[in-house]
C-alpha cells in the first residue's frame, strides 16, 4: 500500500468519525416532542327548559317607534342670488347738478316708509331638538301597514314541540307524588287519563273528564278504584305551577296516570 493511499484511508475515517459524532449530538439536543392533546368531553342532555328565552313576551307587535323630543322644522336657506359680473371700467364723468327734491305730502311719505316686518311666529311649546345617541328600538314597529299596538315586548316565540314535551313532563312530575295506583292482578295494564281545564293561575275549572283504557276480566274489580284515585291525584297537585307565558299550551290537559310513572 502506498503513501498516498494510506493518507487518503485515514482521511475517510476521520471524515465518517465526525459525521457520526454531529448525528449524535443532533439527536441528543433534539426538543422532546409535544404530548398528544387531550380527548374533548361532551355531555348531551335532553332536557327542555321551561323558561320563555325571550324577556317579558308578549303576543302583540311591538308598537310604532317615536321621537324621543319634538321641536321645530328648520326652514331650508334660500338658494344663493347670482351677482352680475362687474363691467368694465369707464371713464368717469363730471358730476351734474343734483334737481332740488319736490317735497311729498306727509301721507304719502308716510305710505312709502318700511313697515317693520311681523316676528315669525313661533310655536310657544316648541323644544330645541337634543340628539340622544341611542339606537334601541330603531327597527321596533317597522311594517308595511300601521298597527294600534302600545307594546313595546318582542312576540313571544311560536309554541314548538319541545316545549310541549317539557310542559307535559312537568306536569306528570308535579303529580307524581299524588298517584298511588292500586294492586292487583293486571292493574299495571290499567290507563287512565284525566281531562281538566285550568284556569292562568293554575287551578282546576270545571269538572274533569276521565277515560280507560286496559280494563280486563282480571283488573275489572280495580278500574273504579283507579279512575278515582287518578282524578284525586290531579285535584291535589292544584294549583299547577307552569309559565305563564305558555298558558295557551297548557290552557287544557290530560295526564294519563298507570302503575310505574
């Protein structure tokens, strides 16, 4: 082996020696990699609120929106009168003699002075204008046709079947600790439904009507004893606590009352 072969083998190796250091270097100073993110939680509730989202609904249109001050129409200027273009200089010339003035009769000149011009007339209950740097109510009572409405509350939203569902599931949960079924041989098939009209306070008005379903040759002995102890459930859970809001669903109902509600 020659000289020249032996430097250039020793060159190779210190060559891939500092390679291999770098590379080592490189991954011990490397940053630690991030940990994974965490799983998001998400819970899903079926529950209804019972609560009117809007504040104080009413079921009229709002009422047309007015000026918060009233003052006086300000007259626009009259549009400005074009002068005449100033005409060439002209010679000047010598200043004639005055005619002495004929005098006028004392009425005529009289006739001729100018009359003081009337005072503009001025409403006396007329109020300076005052901006109020308010934008609330600017689209209240905006429609194509005038209204005789004085509210001044957003329509109460449309009665949807959520809110149907919630309100009779409020219901049944107000008179559920009233209910006590009786026992016997297919009594759990027995249904009974309770018709009542309720009053905005909600009391009972009126009778109520009942009706059954599920009656049987074994539970035929008990259907009575159901149907009265049904109705006397929903006569003590009177007066019923609902929204007022949404009287209009709940003006009339009928809870259908079994074993195991």
């Amino acid at each position: 082996m020659t000289r020249t072969e032996t430097t250039g083998i020793g060159l190779a190796v210190i060559g891939h020696a500092a390679l291999l250091a770098l590379l080592v270097l490189g991954f011990r100073n490397a940053p630690e990699p991030l940990p994974p993110p965490a799983a998001l939680e998400v819970s899903i509730s079926d529950e209804v609120g019972l609560k009117s989202q809007a504040p104080n609904p009413s079921t009229e249109a709002p009422a047309e929106k007015k000026a918060d001050e009233l003052g006086p129409v300000t007259p626009e200027s009259p549009p400005p009168v074009p002068q005449p273009a100033p005409e060439a200089a002209k010679r000047p010339e010598p200043p004639k003699a005055a005619p002495s003035p004929t005098p006028l009769p004392v009425k005529r000149q009289e006739a001729l002075k100018p009359s003081a011009a009337p005072a503009a007339a001025t409403p006396a209950d007329a109020k300076p204008v005052r901006p109020t740097g308010r934008l609330t109510g600017l689209l209240n009572g905006l429609s194509d046709s005038p209204t005789q409405s004085q509210s001044t509350t957003p329509p109460a939203a449309t009665i949807g079947p959520q809110v149907k569902s919630a309100l009779a599931a409020e219901i049944i949960r107000q008179i559920k600790p009233h209910w006590v079924p009786p026992t016997g041989a297919d009594v759990d098939k027995l249904k009974t439904t309770v018709v009542v009209q309720l009053n905005q306070d909600g009391t009972i008005n009126g009778q109520p009507r009942v009706t059954q379903t599920g009656v049987t040759d074994s539970n035929r002995a008990q259907a009575q004893l159901h149907k009265e102890r049904a109705v006397r459930a929903v006569q003590l859970a009177a007066p019923f606590q609902l929204p007022p809001e949404y009287y209009p669903a709940w003006k009339t109902i009928g809870p259908t009352l079994y074993e195991g509600i």
